[in-house]
C-alpha cells in the first residue's frame, strides 16, 4: 500500500498530535494491506502499523478516509495500542465494535476517532489481529446511520513485527 506524501503528513499528524516534538516520521515496510512506521518524538520511540479499510458501507456524504493503528510507545509502557480514525463523525455517546473472527471488541468514541473500552484487551486484539484474515468495525455516525467498514489483516503480522522490533 504506497502512501501519497500527503497521506504520510497525515499519519505523522493523527498519530503525533500529542508529541511536543515530533520528529520525521520513517517507514519501517509495506506489508501487503499494512504499513509501519517509525518516529521519535519527545517521549522517546513511536512505532505504528496501520490500514485503511477495503469497502465502507453504505457510502456516506460526509466520509473522508479511514485507519486502524496498532502503536508501540516504549518509553510510556504502551505496547499494541488500537486506534481507529474513521472517517465521519461518530454519534455522540455510541459505542463501535471491532470482529475479528468472532472476537468482538469493544470501542469507546469521540469525534472520529476510537478506542478499547478496556485496554487490558489491547493484547488480546493485536493477537487476534495477526492471526486473522478480515477484519469489520461496526460504527454508528452522527446522523445514526449504521456503518460497517472490513479491513483485511493480510500483512498485519509483518506490520505489528516490524514495529516490534524497533519498539
């Protein structure tokens, strides 16, 4: 999955927001539908892998583009921290989900953006992640409409390695 500069500066913005100092974002590899990357910032190493999903549906008006990050801040004890950005404004108060295989997580939402409800489950989903095919986020946007977006998990395994080893 190649990445446009423009989406390169986006990545480095959404995922280095809170960094007082971010520094130049490296990519570490393209694994198939993932990517990882690298930075430091004034905290020390950041490492993430991410996505963008292959269908979102149904298509809305107001959709601009979704990622799913797994991220790796060594120096702050956070190790495979799941993130979604995606791409509309959740309804306000809702809950979204992620399945894998199954497995269903569940996400707390604010703005576009989502997270685990309980982060003692970030292993348990990043182990799910590496080993399955497919991926859906159910959502709910601030209009009610139900969206479902699929992910593939092909190249997951080698995004969250990668990441691993250089945090």
């Amino acid at each position: 999955m190649t990445k446009s500069p423009v989406e390169l500066v986006l990545v480095a913005t959404l995922v280095l927001t809170t960094a007082a100092s971010a520094q130049q974002v490296r990519l570490l590899g393209e694994h198939r539908a993932w990517s990882s990357y690298g930075a430091i910032d004034a905290a020390g190493a950041v490492c993430f892998a991410m996505t963008k999903p292959e269908s979102v549906t149904p298509a809305l008006d107001d959709y601009t583009q979704a990622y799913i990050y797994i991220t790796n801040r060594p120096a702050e004890n956070v190790i495979t921290e799941f993130n979604l950005v995606v791409g509309f404004t959740f309804q306000p108060d809702s809950k979204a989900t992620v399945d894998v295989g199954g497995q269903v997580f569940n996400l707390f939402t604010q703005n576009d953006a989502a997270w685990l409800d309980d982060t003692s489950q970030a292993s348990a989903l990043a182990s799910a992640i590496r080993a399955g095919s497919s991926m859906t986020v159910e959502a709910t946007s601030a209009a009610g409409i139900k969206v479902t977006e699929a992910y593939s998990l092909s190249g997951a395994t080698a995004a969250q390695q990668s990441i691993g080893s250089v945090c």
